[in-house]
C-alpha cells in the first residue's frame, strides 16, 4: 500500500525532473548569450505576463477544480457524464485562451509598462515586441492545463508533466540555431528568435499531449453548454481557485516591479535564481500534491477523513524528507550551483555572486512553499476552495511589504526574502485550517521523522563546508560536483543510519 502511494509522485517526479533537467540546460544556453544583460531582463519581464495568465486559468488552477469533480464521476461509473463534463470544460478553455491571446498582444505597451515600470525607453520597447510574440502561447498553455486534468485524473502522470520539455528543447533549438549555426544573431534579433521558439514549443507541448488525452476523454464533442451540475460545480470551484492563484501570480508580478526599479540585471537575477529555487518545489512538493490531488479527491467522495489524514500527514512527511535538504543546500553552497548552470559566455562570477544571494533569499522559504501544494490540495479535495484564497490574500500583501522594505538594504534578495517570510505564514495558516477538518494530520511519527530530516541536514551542511576548502580545482561544475556530492552522500547516509522511514524505502 505505501509502496504504491509513492509510485504516482515518483512519476510526476521523473517528468518535471526531465522537464527541468532541460530548463537548466536552456537556462545556462540563455545565460551564454544574455547574462544579465538588457535583453535578458526583457525577456524576463515579458514572459511574466504569459506565465501569470498561464498559471492563472490553467495548469494547478484547472485541474484543482476539474479533477475532483471528473475523478468522482469516475469513481461512481458515470463514464458518459465524465466525458460530457471534459468536452465542456476544453471548449470553454479554448474560448477564454482565444480572446485572452488576442488582447493580450493588443495591449503588449501597457502590460509592459505594468510589469517593468522601471526600465528605459529600449527596454521597454523590446518587452513590448516580445509580449507580442508570446501572449498566444498563453492560450495554448491552458489547453495543456485541461491535457493534464485529464492525464493525472486517469492516473497517467509522467507524460503531463514531462511535456514541457519540448517546450524547452524548442527555445534551446531557436538560441542554438539562430546564435551560432544559422544566422550568428546576437542581443536583440536572437532574443526575438527565442520569443518565436517559445511560442512553437508551447504548441508542440499541447501536440505530444492529445493524442492518450482525446483517447482517455472517448468521442470528444465542442460544447459550451454548463447547464450540467458537474460543470457548475467545476466552474463555482474554479473562480475562488483563480482568483487564490492570482493572488499568488500578483505577487510575482510584484517582485518583478520591484526588481525594474533596481537597475539592470535585477529582474534578470530574480528569474535566474527562481529558476534553480524552483527545482525542489516542482520534483517534490508539486509531485507530491499532484499526486495525492485524485486519491484525495476519492478519500472525500468515499467519505473517509481518516484515509485523507493519513494520505496528507505521509506527503507531508515526504515532502519535508526531500524538500529540507535542498533548502540547507542551496542556501549555504548555492554559490556552487550558480556557478556550475550559469558562469559561462556573457555570464561572470560577479552575476554568480548576486544570483546566489537571491537564491539563498529564496532557499529559506522553501519548505513553507512546497508543503503549502499538498495542504491546498487537501483543501481542494474536501471542496473548500475559498480557505487558500483568504489566506493567500492575507500572505501576499505581507510578501510585497516585506519585500519593498527589504530591497532597500539586500536589493533582489531582499525581494526574495519578503516572499521566503511570507510563506511560512501561509503554510501555518492552511495547516490550522485544514487540520479542524482532519484531525492533527503531524503526529509523534511524522513529527520526529521531520526532525530527524533537519538533523542530517545540518550534518551534510559541515560536510559540504569542509570539502569546499580541500577542492584543489577552480573549475566551477568540479567544485559544485564535490561539494554538493559531499553534502547528498552525508544527507542520505544520514538519514538511513537515523532510519528515517523514507530513507529506508528510498534507498531499499
């Protein structure tokens, strides 16, 4: 039984880990070329948007408030309605990327003046061609969203969360081909030839997708109809969704206002060390959340609080197993890891130092943002969508004041400090919230197998700052190799000789 609760989350794990092996590879590609330059900034802010809207109407919104109402039609044979409420749910997903495609690149100048207030008259510019460019792919996006509603609900979760590495192999492809194979482009004609590679890798992302979706879905017939209870009951339970994930997706948006007024290299800094601070979160807090989102969504319709304790008190105590290390690691040798993806071309060891600030910044909050995907999830399953919404309100508005207070004197990790104090305030209250509904979700064996994880954390910590000393190379990834290998050899015996209970699974 506990070996197949893992089974799921490791499938979600292995397709981000694919997806995000290629995004650090298309991420040192683009530092090769930009660093932290003018047109890295602008692409930054002008895929913030995109994102925002992508994250806001698809992906974990939809399926937050799809899949529970699709896997209990399931769950009780009601194949024909399940098929009924997909078709429905698509349409309307199609209509809503279509009109939202079109305005968006209508209003490319004024969403580029809202994202990045600070930059000048060039970078501006630039940003405002690249939105153009990039807001359809928005549309697109959402359409993956509903492909992974579908795919998680039926239980196949790998090839959902592995496709966005086509999206990444097309932006490598657009700065390889156009930087040095065809064309030589450099600065701003090669940034607008990745804008193009975005935009058609977001479309091959949806291609690879379809065909197990439409399979899994049966005969797929358009539909805008939602006089069905199921799709109001999807639609009811994704606005207060939306609007939670807007609330998040503002604070964002925030950070990158905020890092315009800090001169060039700021936003450019943020997304790079978002970049690496998100690893973590998407191969184990995402893996986890997503998988349990369905079975927690059949423990509520079975009507059974005790499985839905468990289920949530076992990600809870994965999650944390996985997720404290990285934080510890990245916090205290993430200059080693800037250094191995980025310090390469345009990209300097003084760009390392800045990003590893920021990226220590954002370590901190790690556990908080991570844990808070399974809590939200259970929330979601009992059909209690508003609860994330109040409590995100509350935490984002804490996170943009922090954040502003703390540029002044840290400038970007002060940003990403704001947003890192910020989290563990919404991870408390989702847990006080949800706990009235489940019971005490941490008790004695989960608590002591956390502290247990905290423990070798620390060790692998002194064992990664007492090799660094004795590398003799000054070559970045070999330094990296040796102490970040120094550290996950310390953690992982650590753990085991501790029996941990995941460290035994893990490792048997």
């Amino acid at each position: 039984m506990k070996a197949e609760r893992g089974r799921p989350a490791a499938r979600v794990a292995a397709g981000i880990f694919l997806a995000r092996v290629l995004g650090l590879i298309r991420e040192r590609v683009f530092a090769f070329y930009f660093g932290a330059g003018h047109e890295a900034d602008a692409y930054r802010a002008a895929l913030k948007i995109p994102n925002v809207i992508r994250n806001l109407l698809g992906e974990g919104t939809l399926s937050a408030s799809f899949i529970p109402v699709y896997a209990a039609l399931l769950q009780q044979g009601e194949r024909e309605a399940a098929r009924q409420l997909a078709s429905t749910i698509a349409s309307l997903v199609v209509v809503v990327a279509v009109a939202g495609a079109f305005l968006g690149s209508l209003l490319a100048p004024v969403i580029t003046d809202f994202v990045a207030p600070g930059f000048d008259q060039p970078a501006r510019d630039l940003t405002a061609t690249l939105v153009r460019i990039m807001f359809p792919m928005t549309g697109v996006m959402i359409l993956s969203g509903w492909c992974l509603g579908v795919l998680n609900t039926h239980r196949r979760f790998f090839l959902s969360y592995a496709a966005p590495a086509v999206w990444n192999i097309a932006q490598i492809a657009a700065l390889i081909g156009f930087g040095s194979w065809l064309a030589g482009w450099t600065g701003e004609r090669l940034v607008i030839a990745l804008a193009w590679g975005a935009l058609v890798g977001s479309v091959l992302q949806v291609l690879v997708q379809l065909p197990a979706t439409l399979k899994l879905v049966g005969a797929f017939r358009w539909s805008l109809s939602i006089g069905t209870a199921e799709s109001r009951r999807v639609i009811r339970a994704w606005v207060p969704v939306m609007i939670g994930a807007g609330v998040w997706q503002i604070s964002s948006v925030i950070d990158t206002q905020l890092g315009s007024l800090l001169g060039m290299g700021a936003v450019a800094s943020l997304g790079y060390a978002q970049l690496i601070a998100v690893l973590p979160t998407s191969l184990f807090g995402i893996s986890i959340a997503a998988a349990a989102l369905p079975e927690l969504s059949r423990d509520a319709a079975a009507a059974s609080p005790e499985a839905t304790r468990e289920r949530l008190a076992v990600g809870a105590r994965r999650v944390a197993f996985f997720v404290i290390p990285s934080a510890f690691a990245l916090a205290a040798l993430g200059i080693h890891a800037v250094g191995a993806l980025y310090q390469t071309g345009s990209f300097d060891v003084t760009q390392s130092q800045v990003v590893a600030g920021v990226l220590a910044a954002y370590a901190i909050g790690l556990p908080a943002q991570s844990s808070v995907r399974l809590l939200t999830s259970g929330h979601y399953a009992l059909g209690d969508t508003r609860t994330p919404v109040r409590i995100a309100m509350g935490t984002v508005i804490l996170a943009a004041g922090l954040a502003f207070l703390l540029m002044r004197p840290f400038g970007a990790a002060g940003i990403a400090l704001g947003s890192a104090i910020a989290a563990y305030l919404n991870l408390s209250l989702n847990y006080i919230f949800l706990e009235r509904r489940t019971g005490a979700i941490l008790q004695a064996p989960e608590r002591k197998a956390i502290a247990l994880t905290v423990v070798a954390s620390l060790a692998a910590v002194a064992a990664g700052v007492l090799v660094e000393p004795l590398v003799a190379t000054e070559h970045v990834i070999l330094r990296a190799a040796a102490t970040l290998g120094a550290f996950g050899v310390v953690y992982l015996a650590g753990v085991r000789s501790l029996k941990h209970p995941d460290a035994l699974q893990l490792l048997g």
